[in-house]
C-alpha cells in the first residue's frame, strides 16, 4: 500500500506510537558503503522525544537495532531490516481519547477509512513512526557522502519570529548549537522563549524549516510526473503536521519580471583551461539561483533549497469541544507528554526525505544512460 518510499532506493516502515516497536527495511541500498553506526544513532538522537525543554517530556533512548544488510561494517547490498523498541509508552494517558475525535487529529478520518483507530497516541499517524525515515535518511547520507553531496536543514521561523530567507547569509554550522536548531543565535533565543511561553499557556506554535542541498549534480529527476521538485513536495508534505513546500523563490517570484527572475548561464572555467586530449573545459553555472537548483523539474547543479511549513501541534492541553463517535456534543482536555512545537525535532526528518529522494533520483539517473 502507501507503507513503501522511494523506486530504487527504498524505505518500508511499520509500527505504532504505543505498540511494541517501530522500525522498517531498507532496499536499494548500494554495496560496500561503510556503516558509521555512531551517525545513525545521532541521526536518531536529534529527533527522539525529551532532548530539551522546549520538547515533549516523554522519554525514550530510540536505540536502533540493524537486524540484516550489514556484514563486517559494510552494506552488502541486500534488504537492511532495523528495529528501534518503544520504552515509555503511557497508554493511560490517552484512555479518555478512544471514544472521542481530537479536533484536526487523523482519528475521525481513520476511523471512517478503516472502522478502527488506534488511539493511543495516534497509532500509526503519530510522528513517533518518523523514526524510520530517519534510519533510512541516515543511510542515504552515508551513500551521498560518498558522492560529495551534503544536506543541511534548520529552523528559519517560529510563529512571527523568522530569519531572512536568504540562507547564504547564515552559518548554517550553527544550528545544531541550540536546542531550537536555528543558525542565528539572537534569534534562535527568541523562538526558545516563544515556544517556552506557548508551552507553558498548553497551547502551540508552527513555524518553518529550511532545508539545502549541496552539491548535487545537474541531471537529476525525471520528465514530466517525475520532476525532482515535485519528488521532493511529495516526500515534505508526507511529514506529519506539514502544510506547504516552496523551493526557489516559490511564491515570491510572482512579485518579479520574467528578466529579473531567469538564471544567467556562464562558464565559470577560464579559456585557456583544456583537458587532457586538449579540448576546451566547461564549467556551466548560473550567475543567480532563483529557480532553486531546479529547472525542467531536473537539478542544474546549483544548491537546491526549499521551505517546509509546519502547523502548530493539534494536541492542546487545554479544554476543546468535540464530538464522539455517536456524533454527540463534548469536551476534551488532553493529557500526556506532546511537543509545543514539532519544529526543533523536525529538522532531521526533513534532511532524511531529502536525503532518500536525492539517493533514489541518483540511483535512477544512472539507469538513463548506457
């Protein structure tokens, strides 16, 4: 069904949010890439839950598991089955929740989809199942590595509180020395404070991710239904509480003229350069980057950047008006341990789709040409 990402390079994932564990299998992956497990479970450590104050209180340690794959610290290119056990579900929690829709929650669109919802937690609609993305973004980084290709993204907006967005202007190095993954430090204070406050009031805020990627060659995505931008929409509006995907200049290249928003091409190589059969070099690139790395839905070799819009968390601890599964009238106070803000925990789940689409598109390019 709709459980499998990816066409060469894929991830398969299952579980639930309070089920035994959850995890998947990876296929495609290419042989003889070296096995950093450390990184993986960094990977893993920067989106699990109570890593700061700012994050839901639950506890977990989200200690992977390779269960196949692997041999000697290398892939051997056959199926990676991995497992990651859930530890510190508290079920109870959500007891007053099975009869009842939690407002703008996937319970009642479930419910009328199968007949049946797991409500503890959501089940398989909570963010707790990106866990797998995360294992096989972390193994597609590793490939990409290899490749000279890298993938940073970061918090750029919190509520009203947003960078400029023109990423060029920020260490991007930075981000991971906050607790809200934000490369401005002034700012990343303020959307800490922001996100503190809503906590503290039971309510939430969204806010934007900012994602880029370097490096990578021209060429890649697929004419017409397989452009790389629209593969990367696809796999951003998967993520849970995701609600728009913009790459370029998006919607702000409506407010410019076709003359002040085209990519001038040029040869960055000097004329007097030649190869070894003495053959003028080419180096094409662009004087401006407004198409976002993207043209004809392929790469052009430039940085590939895009925005990630995240709505604010759906669980409030405080009271709603709803209805239960008879249609009747009532209130709901939830209760459990939720993140006032998914963003800070965010930010690697969105390096993992990129990673997996960037791996999967050049692993498809390979198979256009003899």
């Amino acid at each position: 069904m709709s459980n499998t990402f990816g066409k060469l390079f894929t991830l398969t994932s299952f579980g639930e949010s309070h089920g035994e564990a959850v995890g998947g299998v990876i296929d495609g992956m290419p042989a003889g890439i070296e096995v950093d497990m450390d990184f993986i479970q960094h990977e893993l450590d920067r989106r699990k839950p109570g890593q700061s104050r700012i994050t839901t209180d639950r506890k977990e340690s989200d200690r992977v598991q390779l269960l196949s794959g692997v041999f000697e610290g290398k892939t051997t290119g056959c199926p990676i089955g991995f497992i990651v056990n859930n530890e510190n579900q508290h079920s109870q929690d959500y007891e007053n929740m099975r009869n009842l829709f939690r407002p703008s929650h996937a319970d009642y669109t479930y419910y009328q989809k199968y007949g049946i919802r797991d409500h503890r937690g959501g089940g398989r609609t909570s963010a707790r199942i990106t866990i797998a993305r995360c294992v096989g973004g972390a193994f597609a980084k590793l490939a990409l590595r290899q490749l000279g290709i890298s993938i940073q993204a970061y918090t750029s907006q919190v509520g009203d509180i947003a960078l400029d967005k023109d990423y060029r202007k920020y260490d991007l190095s930075l981000a991971e020395q906050n607790i809200v993954r934000c490369p401005d430090p002034q700012k990343a204070k303020q959307m800490e404070e922001l996100i503190s406050s809503v906590k503290a009031s039971g309510d939430t805020v969204g806010g934007i991710i900012t994602c880029v990627i370097k490096g990578c060659p021209a060429g890649l995505g697929e004419p017409e239904f397989g452009k790389f931008h629209a593969l990367l929409g696809s796999a951003m509006l998967s993520i849970n509480a995701v609600k728009g995907f913009e790459y370029g200049e998006g919607f702000d290249c409506v407010r410019t003229k076709g003359s002040e928003q085209n990519d001038i091409f040029v040869n960055n190589n000097d004329s007097a350069d030649n190869d070894a059969d003495n053959k003028k070099k080419i180096n094409i690139q662009t004087l401006t980057n407004h198409s976002g790395g993207i043209q004809g839905g392929l790469s052009n070799g430039q940085d590939i950047y895009m925005r990630v819009a995240f709505k604010p968390v759906a669980t409030l601890l405080m009271e709603q008006q709803t209805v239960d599964v008879e249609g009747n009238p009532t209130t709901l106070k939830a209760r459990g341990r939720h993140d006032p803000c998914v963003l800070p925990r965010a930010v690697p789940i969105v390096e993992a789709m990129a990673a997996m689409v960037t791996l999967d598109q050049f692993l498809m390019n390979k198979t256009a040409k003899l």
